[in-house]
C-alpha cells in the first residue's frame, strides 16, 4: 500500500492533477510528502521500480544505442543521492543500484567541459551557478563509499563503450569530426574543400584520358 501510494503521488505530480484528493489538492502538503521520501525508511523498494520499467520498456524496444535519462541538478541533489546511497550500504550492498549510478555518472563526469557536453546534448539539466559545483558534486559523492560489487549491466556496458571507442574507424571519424566539423562554419569550408578536390581530381582524370587519346 505504501508502495502504491508513493507511485500515485509521482503519477499525479507529473500530471499537475491531484484529483480529488483532499490531501493531496494542498500543495504545501505535496512538498512536505516529497520531502519525506528522501529519509531511508520512506523509500519505494527497487523490484518495484524494476518491474514497471521492464512492463513499460521490454527488451525488444530497446536499441544498441547509450541512452541516459535526462536528470535535474539543483540543490537537493547531493542531500537525495546521499541518502539514497547510504540506504543502499545499510540493506543492500551487494545490490547498490544508485550507487552503481552515481559511480557511472563519476566517470562520465570529470571537469567542467564534461558537464557542459552533457548539458549540451540535454542530459544533464543544471540549476546550480557553476558547472564546476556539478564535477565536484558527482566526483565527491563516493569519497567514504565502500562499494563491495558492482552491477554486471554497468560493466557490459562500459566494456562495449570502450570497445566501440578503440575501434580503428570510429577512432578516425571522431577525430574528422573533432578536426575538421567542429563548428557549422569549419563544417562547410571542410566540405567545399573536399569538393574542390574531387573537382580536381575528376579534372586531372579527364585531362589524361584526353592526351591519351
């Protein structure tokens, strides 16, 4: 029941329509609810979580591309991921689900240009004035952590990134991309090099051909 209620209560805060619920219609009550739900013995059990996502996204609609959901940073970040990480060390360390994220997002986050890529492609929603504040958020989430496994989606995961990142061709069009496309005005002067080229060589060809003759 208290499962339940916690999902209704998401439910109706995404749809801004409480309905006809006397409690719930009071928006200060919300909040208070809300806030509630960071303290450890208030937290929604993650076999729940699980199922509705696997019930709302089963395997056959997933797609061998790295999707992240979009997430807020503001204020409250550090206070719920701390909570959420030290419920995990307390009742479930072989099976530390956020903490394996927050470890993920630590990787992926190192200094300010890191943020800024993941603002960029609308990964990472900031609230917080400095994209510095965001690094030393994430990298400082698991400093007296003492993770004892680590989920084996996450490990294939990273395995198949790094693979997909030391493949020869990849390597070579990430780095065009990098040189020679890294703005929409280096973009279209490396194509009408390349176009010039061509032309060139389509002439030079021509040119042969014709003295052969």
């Amino acid at each position: 029941m208290d499962a339940g209620f916690i999902i209704e209560v998401f439910i109706m805060s995404h749809q801004k329509d409480h309905g006809d619920d006397a409690k719930l219609t009071q928006h200060w009550l919300v909040s208070s609810i809300l806030q509630d739900l960071c303290l450890l013995e208030n937290k929604l059990p993650f076999f729940v979580i699980e199922e509705l996502f696997n019930r709302a996204f089963p395997d056959e609609c997933r797609g061998h591309i790295l999707e992240i959901p979009q997430f807020l940073v503001d204020d409250s970040t550090e206070l719920v991921f701390c909570n959420m990480i030290t419920l995990e060390e307390c009742h479930y360390p072989y099976a530390a689900c956020i903490t394996d994220y927050a470890l993920v997002l630590d990787c992926l986050i190192d200094t300010q240009k890191d943020v800024h890529l993941l603002v960029h492609k609308k990964i990472l929603c900031s609230y917080l004035g400095d994209t510095d504040d965001v690094a030393l958020l994430f990298n400082g989430l698991l400093g007296n952590v003492n993770q004892l496994a680590f989920s084996t989606k996450y490990i294939d995961i990273c395995q198949r990134l790094n693979g997909y990142c030391e493949d020869h061709w990849h390597k070579l069009w990430a780095t065009l991309r990098h040189d020679y496309c890294h703005t929409p005005c280096q973009t279209v002067t490396s194509i009408a090099a390349m176009i010039l080229i061509l032309l060139t060589v389509v002439q030079t060809i021509f040119s042969i051909l014709q003295f052969v003759k």
